[in-house]
C-alpha cells in the first residue's frame, strides 16, 4: 500500500485571509484584479509543491466593498493565465450551479484542462448570495433544497459530457483522412427535472480523464451532493472531532450510494505566522489594529442574518440566534459551533476568526504550525488543508520556506512533483470513459 501523504492547496483570497491584508505595508490594493499578483503566489505555491491553487467566486458586487478587496476576477481566465506560467501544480477554480448551463460549464473546464495537460478541477458552489440572484434575474434566492437537487443533476449532466468521448476517438489519421471516429463519440441523451442536453461535448478528453471534481457544503443537502459526485471536499473543521466526524459521514453516504473510490478531505485552514510567539502576536495585533469593528460586526450579522444592533462586542451572542434557513448555513453553523463551545464575546470571536467566518485560524512559529497540521493529519481528521495565509504572497512564501521544510522531515509532504496532472497529485484515479463502456455494452447485448 502507498505511503498516506500530505495534500496543501492554496486558497488565493486576493490580498489575504486577514480582511485587513490589503492595507499592509508590503500589499497592493489593486492586486485583487492584477492577474499577476495570482500569477505570483501560484509559482510560489509551486515551488513548496502544493497540489493546487484555488480560486472561490461570487458572481455579484458583495462583502462590503467600502472595506476590503473581494473575488472580482471570473475564476477559469486567472487558472488558464496561471497555466501557461506554471508546470505541475493543479488549477481549482468555482462555478455556480445555479447560475451556469451545463454544456457551457462542462466545455470550459474541459477546455482549461486540455489546456493545462490535465491539472483543473471544479469547484461546484450552488451559490447563496442575494446579490447574484438579482444579477441573474431572480428577486430571491433559490431553496436550499432546489438549488441542490439541481446542482445534483447538473453534476451528472457534466460527468456525462465529460465522457461523452471515447479515449481514441480522435484519430487524426493522415493516411486515411479520419480525422474523428464518430462511432466513439457519444450522445448523452439526458432528459431531466432541470435539464434536457443531447451532447456529445465537443472537446476530446484530457490527460486525467476528467477533470477533478470538487464540492464544498456542510449542510445535510451539501452532504449527499458531496457523496454523490465529489473527488475532494473542502470543509470547515475547528476540531479535530469535527474533521473526523464530517469525513466519516461522508464516506458512509458516499458508500449507500454505491461509491467504492477514494475521496480527499481538506479543511480551510487559515495561518498567521511568526518566527517567535511574541512576533506572531505582534503580527496579528497589526493586523487586528487595521481591521475596522464595524466590518467585523457587519459580517458575522450578515451571516448570521440578524440585526448588527443586537450585536454587542463585549457579550456573548444573543442566545436566540441559530443557523438561517437561506444563506451559507455552513459557515454560520461553524460559526456559531466557535461561539457557543467557549461562550466568547463577540469581540472573542472576531479575534478568533482573524475577522472571518467559521474557518480555523491557527497562529503560531513555523514548529507549532507543522506539529498542528501533522495532528490532524495522522488522526485522520483531514488529508490535508485548504490553506488560507494572513497576508498574500508574503503569508506564503514564509511557509514554504520555513514550515514546507519540516512538514517534510515529519515525512508526511512530498519533496518533487511525481505526477502531472491534478488527479496525480490527489492521488485520484484516472476515470474510464464508462459511458462509452456502457453504450459498448448495450450495443453487445442488442
């Protein structure tokens, strides 16, 4: 059997985790749409070996603009830019299942990972935002519930599209002139609740077969969709029981569905770095000392979907508050897990979110950082992280040179690139062209 290994991606939340990175000495406020800056923090993400970057989106003007940068640049054009200056580390980028069509979808992802030699994954978001509902033409959002029966069958539609061409059925024979053979070509034929697509994709497949799929929701409907389709989970986990519970849930669904394959858990894991204890909290005071309160408030309110006046920073939060019904019930779930274990204040718990939302913020030296992360590595409570530094690239660079290099002598990390593509590197099996197989197999039976 293999050695377990290590997986790190780096989630390029433009400037930085921190909401106030961008006003550091050493940021650009206008990096969150200079393709260059993500350009940058992938070669280095390259260079400690990660196995991807990733890109998160919303497709509307939102999370207070009058107070930070925010995901501006569409997802695919920075991954296909960051393709052509890189070599091995995969590209993850998000699209919304709501506010896409799956051939248009399933036909850019295919066309990255053509691309990039087989390095893409999509990250499939059913999209809560209010904002981008009224950019689609909707005044509300969408039912939790039907936006994930939906993204159900939009998966499939995608998977099937994606195997709608058989390995060799691009011939490209200049003797014989056959250019493409039809017969291996595929009609998806789907006809369905919310889709009704013929296909076939009119993109060949890619080095890994498929790209990767990707999933990240905690609720009971983002746990049945991650069952169903998803190759890689990214999570929020404050505790180790968390990481182990969620992974254990999912791998018990995933098996009720019929799913034998492996799937690779990534908790979000944001870090604030320093080479003593007394420099790391000299940074995160720096940083907390630039973060404005009311935007704190705003955000935790907003997520919580109650009136920020209720709010007060030196008592704990109302107790009649629980999880909305609409919205990003994972992150106000965690959110409100962090709160209620310890009975913080609210001003304990915007320090303890480093002024986000629900994911793990760990500080500490490039020691405690690696001892934390191989923690919950060998208990098996994540395979690996979602990484989030403080403060972009500088929050990068200062642990893939100094905590890249222990995670490796710890022998849980690798030290070359063994493979090329995204699934390589997850170590994902390369998937067959089943839909051909199973059309071979009907036709065999006629």
């Amino acid at each position: 059997m293999d050695r377990r290994e290590l997986h790190l991606n780096i989630n390029i939340l433009n400037a930085g985790f921190h909401a106030a990175a961008w006003r550091t000495p050493s940021s650009d406020p206008a990096a969150f749409v200079n393709v260059r800056h993500y350009v940058e923090v992938a070669k280095i993400a390259e260079r400690g070996t990660f196995d991807a970057v990733f890109l998160a989106d919303t497709p509307s003007f939102a999370d207070r603009p009058d107070y930070r940068p925010y995901q501006a640049l569409e997802p695919t054009i920075v991954l296909a830019t960051i393709a052509a200056a890189t070599d091995r580390i995969g590209l993850i980028g998000t699209a919304s299942s709501t506010y896409n069509d799956p051939y248009n979808l399933a036909r850019r992802f295919a066309t990255l990972d053509l691309a990039s030699g087989g390095r893409t994954g999509w990250n499939v978001v059913t999209t809560a935002d209010p904002g981008a509902s009224r950019n689609f033409g909707f005044d509300n959002v969408t039912a939790h519930r039907d936006r994930y029966e939906r993204a159900a069958e939009f998966c499939h539609v995608v998977k099937a599209l994606w195997d709608s061409w058989q390995d060799d059925a691009l011939v490209g024979d200049k003797a014989t002139g056959q250019f493409v053979d039809v017969a291996r070509v595929h009609p998806i034929q789907h006809a369905g609740h919310h889709f009704k697509v013929r296909g076939p994709l009119n993109v060949p497949r890619s080095p890994q077969g498929q790209p990767v799929l990707i999933q990240a929701g905690g609720s009971e409907d983002g746990r049945n969709l991650a069952a169903l389709h998803a190759e890689a989970i990214f999570s929020v986990a404050q505790t180790e029981a968390d990481g182990l519970e969620f992974a254990r849930n999912i791998r018990t669904r995933a098996e009720r569905f019929g799913r034998t394959g492996p799937i690779v858990f990534l908790p979000g894991l944001a870090t604030t770095i320093g080479s003593t204890e007394a420099e790391v909290k000299q940074r995160e005071q720096a940083l907390w000392d630039l973060l404005p309160t009311e935007y704190s408030i705003g955000r935790i309110a907003g997520l919580l979907q109650i009136d920020p006046d209720r709010l007060e920073l030196d008592r704990p939060l109302p107790d009649n508050v629980s999880i909305p019904e609409h919205g990003m019930q994972t992150f106000a779930a965690a959110t409100l897990r962090v709160a209620q274990q310890d009975r913080l204040t609210l001003r304990q718990l915007l320090r303890k979110l480093g002024g986000g939302t629900g994911h793990r913020l760990l500080t500490g030296t490039p020691e405690q950082i690696a001892d934390d992360i191989e923690r919950w590595f060998l208990c098996g409570a994540a395979d690996g992280f979602n990484l989030m530094p403080d403060v972009l690239p500088e929050g990068l660079e200062t642990f893939v040179d100094h905590v890249v290099p222990i995670l490796r002598r710890k022998g849980i990390f690798r030290h070359r690139y063994t493979g090329h593509t995204l699934r390589d590197h997850f170590g994902l099996v390369r998937p067959g062209d089943s839909l051909a197989a199973q059309r071979r197999t009907i036709a065999s039976a006629a």
